[in-house]
C-alpha cells in the first residue's frame, strides 16, 4: 500500500478534468492478441513484452494499475517492471464513442519467464484478476487461452506453471485445459480412450504414463496439471449411472488417503513426527475434491453436449 500512495494522485478539479481528457485518446500498450465477445460488451487484450521498446511508459502505466492487485488478489505483492522477464496481458472493455474506440480497463495477467539452462523457458503465470463489474462473463478464462496461445507455439518453452493460484482460478484452468483436449483433433482419440480406461490404480498408472507422453510436448503441462486434466476428463467420459460415480468416488478416496499419507511421510522424515491421518480428514478431502471437479465436469457437459 505504501508504495500505492507515492503515486502522483490529482487533488484539485482542474487537474482531475485534464487526466479524464487524455484518458478519452489512451490507446492500450503491446500488441492485440485477443478478441472477447460477451454479453456485457467487447473486449480485447493485449500483450506486452518486458522488451516493448516503450517500456518507459509502459512501467508508469502499470505504476496506476498495480494497486488493484491490493483489492482483488489474496496476499498480492508489486512486482518489479523493470525486471524485462515479466509479461503482461492486459484486458479491456472496448467501446464505440464518436466513431472512435475507448478502452477501459478491465483485468491483468502477469507471468513471469523462468530460463532454463541454457537455452529453454518455463513460464509462470504470476498474478490474475477480473475487475468485478466484469466477472463471470469467461475473462479469466479468455487470458489464460491468450497467454497459451503466446507460449505453447514457442519451441523453447518447457511447460506453463501457475503460482500459488486460488482455488477459483484452479478451476478456471482445470476448465480451460480440458476444453483445449476435447477441442483439438489430435488429442480426440486420447480422450475417447477414456471411455473405456479403467478406475484401478494399475490400469491408470498405465493410462496416466502414455497420456502425459503424448499430451505434454502439445499442451505444454506440468505433471500435476496433467493429472488433474487427466482424472477430469475420465470423470466427463463416464456414463452417468450410479455405478460409475460410486466407482469415481471409491478412487478419489483412495487417490486422496496415498496423496495425505505420502505428505505425513514426508513431514515425518523432516520434523520426526508424523500425524495421524483419520478416514474423516481422506473423506473431507476427497468430498471437496469431488465437488470441485463436478463443477468443472458439469460446465464441459454443458459445452460439448
């Protein structure tokens, strides 16, 4: 916050009426990477690199619009722009006034390019918000497909992390990730597979190890994202009888008591102490695991029915 206020702010009318003047003729940095039709209105956003030949400007711009961050994201900090691995994609709602467009600010993704010796790049997608007049219109969904669409087609780039993210936006990328599978020609034979798979940790071990083979060089996902996408998209495969669900939430149970017993483990061989692990904590976990994925699985139902 403090940096916040060393911000140079208007304190008299005549200055405040200049600034709304010039904001009429503000013309967004970067390059436009993406178009959003919604109900509300049009969108557009725009990427810009840490090597912008403007940058100058660019920091002085994003100097007024970091202090959202403070408002809309849990345990925000600055980042540092002159740091030139940073990236930006930044959203606008875009309208028509005397034949001319206006661009009103709407939302941010950060990320962040992590090198890999010597020559290879690991991006991280750092810091995402919505404004929220503009919230549950598909935004965030719409920066995180601008931010793959800019990274996955570089042949240097490893894979696309995510920092700390909440739960909210874990689920916006768990829904943006399966969409781009059931999407793509390529991959439709992988998740047809799925249909059949079968739920034992045996067969999904082997399944799980042939689907990150192929899906990691095409969709550029860690193999934590991969198996999140991977059990999604099984569960949107399954026919909806009581049997397959009762079976999904016998493996989730299962999946989440070798997930908490492995972690007491290691917490044992770190502090010598190892927590008991009770049947009601693995079936906490699993129910909420469950119900975060029947969100996701219920809103691909609706789009690809």
């Amino acid at each position: 916050m403090e940096q916040a206020t060393k911000l140079n702010i208007s304190k008299n009318e005549n200055t405040l009426k200049e600034g709304f003047k010039k904001e009429e003729n503000f013309k967004p940095f970067g390059s436009l990477q993406r178009t959003v039709d919604t109900p509300k209105g049009n969108f557009e956003i725009y990427f810009v690199d840490g090597d912008e030949s403007n940058m100058d400007q660019f920091q002085e711009y994003h100097k007024r619009i970091q202090p959202f961050l403070l408002y809309y994201v849990d345990e925000a900090n600055f980042i540092d722009s002159s740091d030139n691995l940073w990236t930006y994609f930044l959203l606008y709602l875009v309208q028509e006034k005397n034949g001319a467009k206006k661009y009103t600010f709407s939302g941010m993704m950060t990320v962040y390019k992590f090198w890999i010796f010597p020559d290879k790049m690991r991006p991280r997608i750092s810091q995402v918000f919505v404004l929220p007049p503009f919230r549950h219109l598909g935004l965030a969904s719409a920066l995180t497909q601008a931010c793959y669409d800019q990274f996955i087609p570089m042949k240097n780039v490893i894979e696309i992390s995510l920092e700390d993210p909440a739960i909210e936006f874990t689920q916006v990328v768990n829904y943006v990730d399966c969409c781009r599978f059931l999407r793509d020609e390529s991959l439709r034979a992988i998740t047809a597979d799925l249909k059949f798979a079968q739920l034992d940790e045996e067969s999904r071990g082997a399944n799980l190890k042939k689907f990150f083979k192929l899906v990691k060089p095409v969709m550029k996902m860690d193999r934590v994202q991969c198996l999140k996408v991977f059990s999604l998209l099984q569960l949107h495969a399954l026919p909806r009888t009581q049997e397959s669900l009762e079976n999904f939430a016998k493996f989730l149970f299962e999946k989440t008591k070798n997930s908490l017993e492995e972690m007491a483990s290691v917490k044992k061989r770190a502090n010598s102490e190892r927590d008991m692990i009770s049947d009601q904590q693995i079936e906490r976990r699993s129910k909420q695991t469950a119900e975060l994925y029947w969100i996701t699985v219920l809103k691909l139902d609706k789009e690809f029915s």
